[in-house]
C-alpha cells in the first residue's frame, strides 16, 4: 500500500516496558503508526494479507 496520507516515513515511539503495541503497516490507519484495523477493508478489496506488526517492549 502506498502512504498517500502523507504520514512520515520515519518514527521514534516510545513504549513502556510491557506494553505491547500494534503498528501499521498498511499506511492507511487513521491513528498511525499504530494500528487501527484498517488493513483489513484493504485486504478484503486488494487480496492482500498485510497486518501490523506485533512489538512488545521489553526491560534491557
């Protein structure tokens, strides 16, 4: 899918030890860089099968 909301390429997010967030990867949710559910109207009209990516923060 291609960014033609303009979002921007690149992201520092912070997430707390714990916390596990989903980020977009379809460039079309509505609360990026998370995930809202979006890519799956896509995939039902493109055929595709992307989906966010799963991150969980972990203490170092």
């Amino acid at each position: 899918m291609i960014n033609d909301k303009g979002h921007p390429d690149r992201h520092h997010e912070e997430v707390a030890v714990g916390q596990t967030v989903a980020i977009c990867r379809c460039w079309q949710s509505e609360k990026f860089p998370y995930c809202d559910g979006t890519h799956r109207k896509i995939n039902a009209e493109t055929g595709d099968k992307v989906g966010p990516a799963i991150v969980k923060a972990v203490a170092e």
